[in-house]
C-alpha cells in the first residue's frame, strides 16, 4: 500500500460516522466521501485511489505478536528503489579458526582511476545526501517499475560481474570496472548525510571459478581501520550454503588499507583493496563489513518467541514507540511472574540495547545471544528471571539497519550523540527509551543499564563505563567489567575498558543514564575482527563467539549480585592493587616519587585515564538544521520550567562550599542543643556526591544502618533465591546465602575464591530460506 491520502473528520463525530459508513457500505458512494462532513484522519486509500475500509493503527501504544498474516513488511523512504526478493543466509560456525591476514608488506597498492577511465557497471540513482531530509516512507521503497541497474551481459562469454545492493541492509552505491576481473566500488553515505562510510553489503553474480578478482573500496573515512592489522572481508557462497550448508567465511588476500591517491579538496579518503577467488562458476555471492542481522532477522525471532507457549509467558513483546519511517521499535520485558506484588516490586531491574548504530551488527548478535540463554530452561536463566526484571530494546535504529547506514537514524544524525534532546517527533527511538528509563527508574532501582556496540579500530570486547566520584563507591563501576573478563578471558579485555567522561559523550545513552542515577551503565564495544587473547589469539570473531558473549553476560550479573560478596570484594581489592600499579606507572613516566600511603586514592581517576577512541566522526552532529530554532526554544522552556543550581566546576570552589555548609550546619546544631557534642568528620547530609539512585528508588543498604521494610523483602527474595539456586541440577553455589548483600564492603586481602569457568556453546541453528515469512502483526492495548 502506499502513502495513505488522509480524509479528516470533527473528532465528536468521528467514530460515530465511520461505524454507520461501515455498516450500511457507504464506502463506495464517492458523493458521500467527498463531502467535507464525512472527511477523516482515520480513512485510508490504496494505490487506486480507492477507500480501504479500515482504521489507520494508533501509534503510540503498546502492542504485541500475533501469528495471523504475514510479517509486518520493512518501510523504506520513499526515494529508495528496492528489489523485490528475498535475501536469506544460513547460520555456521567455521570447523576451524579464521586467522588474521597477516601483512607481507609486499601488497600492491591501486591506483584510483576512476570512471573516466573505466567502465560503471553499477550506479544508484538518486540517493539523497546531505541538504535533503526525510519526508515519508512506504513498504518497498520507491514507486514504480524498478529499473535494473547492472549492465547487460553481450553472451555467455560475457564475464562482466553483476552488482546489486538495493536489498535490507545493502550498502553500495557504484562499481567501476577497470580491468578485466578488476573493480572499483563506491559506498554510499548514511542517507541524509555526506559521511559515514564504513559498513558495506552487496551482491555479485556471474562469477567465474579459479580467477583472482581485485575490489577496491575507495571512499572510506577513517584514517585507521582493523583492516590494516589482519582482519578480513566476509563472503558467502549460495552454492556453497545450498550444497555443503557453508554460511559466512573470512576471504580475502593481498589486503591492504591505505590513502586514496585522489585529492577533492574536501575530506581525506581512504581505500581498503583485497584480491578473492569464488569457488563456483555462475554462482550468487555477497560480502559484507560483518555478519548481517537485518530488521527482518529480528523480527522472525521475536515471532517464535511470540509463539513458543513457555517463553511467551514470561517474556511479554511490546512497541516501544515508531520510528521516523513508522517501523516498529519492539520492547522486550523478561521476567517470571511473581507470587505477590511486594516480590514483584523488590525486584531490580536490568536495561539491554543494540543497535543504535545500524552497522554494527554484531551488537545484534551478542543480543541474540543474550536472548538466547535468558529465554531458556537453564537454572541460572530461571534464577535471573527469578530475581530481575530485563526490559530489553534488540534493534534502537530499525530504519537505519533497513536502508544500510553505518551510523546515522534518518534524521541524518547518530541517534547515540541525542539521549539528551527535546525533539521527540525526530528522535522517537531515543525520547521514548529514555522515558521508559525514568518511569523505570521511579518504580525500581536499575542495577545495570548496558548498550551493545560494535568497534572498527580495537580487537576484543571491553567496555565504557563512568567513574564515580562518591568515597562510599570508588571503583564499584569497575567491578562488573573485571568479572566479565574473567569469565570470558579470551574475548574480554579489561585492559581495553575506559571510565572517563568526556563532554563530547555527553549526549549518549551511556552517560544520561549515569546522571540519571544508574551507577552500572556501560557501553560495551565489540570489535568488528576478533581477539588478540588466550586461546582464540590472531582470530576472527565468529557468530558463535559473540552469542557466548550473551550468555557471559548473564553469567556475570549472577556473580554480581551474588549474597556472597567473596567475589566482590576480590575484585575491588584486584581493582585497587590495579590502580597503584596505574598510579606508579604515570609518576615513574613523570620522573616523579611520591609517597602515595593513605593518599593515593585521592588521585583523581579522570587524570589516569585517556580519552576514549570511540568515534569522533558525529561530533559536530546537532539537531536536523531545519529544527535549530525549534530545539532552541525547547530547551528555553525546559529550563524556565526547571531552573537549575549552577554547576561548581573546580575542586576549589566545591571545597569552599563543603565548608561553608558544615560550618552552617554546626552553628544552627550549636545553638538549638548547646549541650550536645559537636558533629565530627563529613554527616550524612553533607555529601557532595549526586544521588546515585532516582528519589523514588530504595536506599543503598549499609551494614551499619538499619534495613526498611522494602530492603529487607529485597534480600530475602535474593536469598531465598540464590538458595533455591543451590539446590538446582547442574549448579553449584560457591556461596552462602545468609550472608550480606552490601555492595560497599571493603577487600579481603585472605580471600582467594575459586573463580568458576564457565563455557557456552550454543546450538547452531541454520534456517532454511523462507519465502513467505509468517504473521506478525501489532495489536494495541491500552
């Protein structure tokens, strides 16, 4: 169907009208339709401009999976040309490990050339860049006959390659032949936008068997990429999946990553070249920046777990909200139905999301993962559900994954530099997870708030997190990412793991949500080539890989929240030894010596620590230029309507305050109890530290202080819990349960707990190719 054309009716008689139009079949009497009484926002028409009597589907409520009709299809902007089939590929995990290309220093280096000396096989038309913005979208992209773009081929003999890249998720806006099995190709920018080329996925056919082809990409962006160290293109054979099941597999020789010799004027270009052989004569094959996961991917799995009679109990699919391009933003919430409502509310909550950035798809996978082991019938998937409440959001920027961007929503900005933006109407995806945070927030206390990424310039998985300032939890954010990494030692880097707060992150989800009060809220980044670590060192990350990640996880919020604090406190302790040795480590490369006894932990950890090397690529990204103003007095309102104290910048003036307030404080205790000892040391009241929990949330428990009703129902839950945890087929519990919750204990320098390693292997799963996909239609509640 296409763009709906919108009649209009007074809001009183709306619904009244269109139940007797229904009833009595006035549909077809145009007279009647074409009267300015009988006009409604509700009616919509078809391509032939006729009625289809139905009601046009609310957009901001919540809804769920249905298994009537098929899958809700993917809405394209309307410039996009789309083809018509479907593009599927089986999931595998190679037999043996992928190794890093390893540099010969002899890899030739192309020259550019260009069209002017080559032939285009391959040109999309009309891609809008920067200066055009987004108007409206419609399933199956643009309307018309769909032009076919890759040359006409002269005969059998005829080896030109075919390209085609205008599928979901497809990335490639032009190829130049310029030798006889030689290419150069042309990655198109984030829709909306001149920048952000990195993430490509296309197609080629007509391939001939035992002849070494060259590919050039010639319009990258970054001045450094994985690609220079070892890692390697994907590729996937149709044939090879149709006849010996191979999936995606790491091809690629004489890689070399490098500067475009082609001088514009403009931004600095960079090339990445490679030489591959395709095993079949006239076979189908793609490559691809990554492993895709598509929007439609995604929406096949939730569908089984809509259907699936035992995880839909416990696992309940909502939209979160619609996207620019009216895709839906499905919400996950994970946890088992409680006995009572005081348990239900002593339980904490845990918030999972990918893929605010569409090209990095291997945040999908490690969600999948996730996914995987939570919904199951393992003992430690019961307990987590037992004891949390995970909402979880799989894919934040449906459209962009849809159309292929790398980094950018169809505002033409990254949706991860906005957590903090007014404009709803362009940022629905943002505004909508951040309030579901909050009101999360007022209702329960989040204990980690986590966003999957991927990284295209460090191996390994590792984590940014926010350093806290507070005494009472120095390096506590530190302890989740310590634990991970000795679950999973040989995908995990710790030493990778960065927790300064720089002002250019201001704006991502991982730092508002730390100033709104989640202490816990990390960025993990997941490299796009593979590990440099223990067993799995020098190779590429597959599938597999990045699933177990999912479940280690899982694995390490157990340990976490374990009542047995042994392993906590082995951790701080570790962490704090970690840090001297970081301390020395810069004065030593200083030439200065310094006795750090009793003070060394005054050090400000902001100064040990270097900027982190995410993208700077989105740094100057604003609002759309079009909504300045608009923004502008948005943010004027909101600060009218909520002043707030200016913020003391240097340690000076935070001291002086401290001061000033104590001494208040003391005066006004003196003279309403003269008799009564004066207070020592810093009180309760007098921190200077925010809140690290919403008003609304429970107090943090301290051994020293009494526990409220609700903490307490909060720690027997836990312990019950981890008790029935013990008793469960298959796990150990290296713990008691009596003891205390208290995350603030200090080390136990005796204390050497035996760490558990815990493997996963998950199933392989290979999907044959569906060519009608089952229902998944949204129904609304209120």
């Amino acid at each position: 169907m296409g763009p709906a054309r919108l009649l209009t009716l007074p809001d009183p008689y709306e619904d009244f009208m269109l139940h007797h139009l229904q009833y009595y079949g006035y549909f077809k009497d145009s007279l009647l339709l074409s009267s300015p009484l009988l006009r409604s926002r509700q009616l919509l028409f078809d391509e032939l401009e006729e009625v289809n009597p139905r009601l046009r589907e609310p957009r901001e409520l919540f809804s769920c999976f249905s298994s009537r009709g098929p899958l809700q299809a993917p809405r394209w902007p309307i410039e996009c040309e789309v083809i018509k089939e479907n593009i599927h590929h089986i999931e595998w995990v190679p037999l043996r490990p992928e190794y890093f290309y390893q540099p010969t220093g002899n890899e030739k280096v192309p020259e550019i050339v260009g069209e002017e000396q080559g032939t285009v096989v391959y040109q999309l038309d009309s891609v809008p860049t920067e200066g055009a913005y987004f108007t409206s979208s419609r399933v199956g992209g643009k309307r018309g006959i769909i032009k076919e773009l890759a040359v006409t081929l002269q005969g059998p003999e005829d080896n030109t390659l075919l390209f085609e890249s205008r599928f979901e998720s497809g990335n490639l806006q032009k190829a130049v032949r310029v030798g006889i099995y030689e290419y150069e190709l042309t990655l198109r920018t984030d829709l909306y936008t001149d920048k952000h080329t990195q993430w490509f996925y296309f197609r080629v056919q007509n391939t001939r068997k035992d002849v070494t082809y060259r590919f050039t990409i010639v319009n990258l962006l970054k001045p450094k990429s994985l690609y220079a160290v070892g890692m390697k293109p994907l590729m996937y054979s149709q044939l090879d999946a149709t006849i010996y099941n191979i999936g995606w597999r790491r091809e690629g020789h004489e890689i070399k990553y490098y500067k475009n010799n082609m001088d514009d004027g403009q931004q600095p270009l960079y090339c990445l070249t490679w030489t591959v052989q395709f095993p079949h004569d006239q076979d189908t094959c793609f490559f691809a920046h990554f492993y895709p996961y598509t929007y439609t991917d995604l929406q096949c799995y939730l569908l089984s777990v809509a259907n699936n009679p035992i995880q839909s109990q416990f696992c309940k699919l909502r939209a979160l909200c619609r996207s620019l391009a009216g895709n839906t933003v499905y919400l996950l919430t994970i946890t088992n139905p409680s006995r009572t409502p005081q348990e239900a509310a002593a339980k904490k909550a845990v918030v999972l999301s990918a893929r605010v950035h569409p090209g990095e798809s291997n945040s999908s996978w490690i969600m999948s993962g996730f996914l995987d082991f939570i919904l199951s019938n393992s003992p430690d998937a019961q307990l987590l559900r037992d004891i949390f409440v995970f909402k979880v959001i799989p894919m934040l920027n449906p459209d962009g994954v849809i159309v292929g961007n790398y980094r950018c929503s169809l505002a033409g900005r990254d949706l991860n530099r906005h957590y903090k933006t007014v404009l709803k109407d362009s940022f629905p995806c943002i505004w909508y997870t951040k309030n579901m945070i909050k009101r999360l927030l007022e209702e329960r206390e989040v204990l980690l708030y986590c966003d999957f990424h991927g990284h295209s310039r460090k191996n390994n998985i590792f984590l940014y997190g926010c350093h806290s300032n507070s005494r009472k939890h120095w390096l506590h954010e530190r302890v989740f990412p310590l634990m991970l990494s000795k679950n999973a030692p040989d995908k995990f880097s710790f030493d990778s793991c960065n927790f300064k707060v720089q002002k250019c992150k201001e704006g991502t989800g991982r730092v508002v949500m730390w100033r709104m009060g989640i202490t816990n809220s990390y960025t993990m980044e997941s490299t796009f080539g593979g590990s440099t670590l223990g067993s799995k060192r020098d190779t590429h990350f597959t599938i597999e890989d990045l699933k177990s990640l999912g479940y280690h996880v899982c694995d390490t919020i157990l340990d976490f929240c374990d009542p047995d604090q042994t392993k906590y406190t082995q951790c701080l302790q570790e962490l704090q030894e970690l840090l001297q040795q970081e301390i020395h480590k810069k004065l030593n490369n200083c030439g200065q010596d310094m006795d750090l006894e009793g003070n060394w932990s005054d050090i400000p950890l902001s100064d040990l620590e270097s900027s982190t090397s995410g993208s700077d690529s989105s740094l100057s990204d604003g609002p759309p230029l079009r909504l300045l103003n608009v923004a502008e007095e948005l943010n004027q309102k909101m600060v009218l309507k909520n002043p707030k104290k200016k913020r003391l910048q240097t340690r000076k003036q935070r001291n002086e305050q401290y001061q000033k307030n104590y001494l208040m404080r003391e005066l006004k205790l003196t003279e309403n109890a003269p008799g009564r000892t004066q207070l020592s040391g810093r009180d309760k009241g007098s921190s200077l530290d925010p809140p690290l929990t919403s008003p609304k949330n429970k107090e943090i428990i301290q051994a020293s202080t009494p526990v409220d009703n609700k903490t307490r129902s909060t720690t027997e839950a836990c312990q019950l819990a981890w008790s029935a945890k013990s008793k469960k087929p298959g796990f150990t519990a290296a713990c008691s349960p009596k003891r205390s919750t208290n995350a603030s204990l200090g080390p136990a320098p005796d204390v050497k707990p035996n760490w558990s390693k815990t493997r996963y292997s998950a199933a392989r799963k290979d999907h044959a190719a569906m060519a009608v996909y089952p229902s998944l239609h949204i129904y609304t509640y209120p």
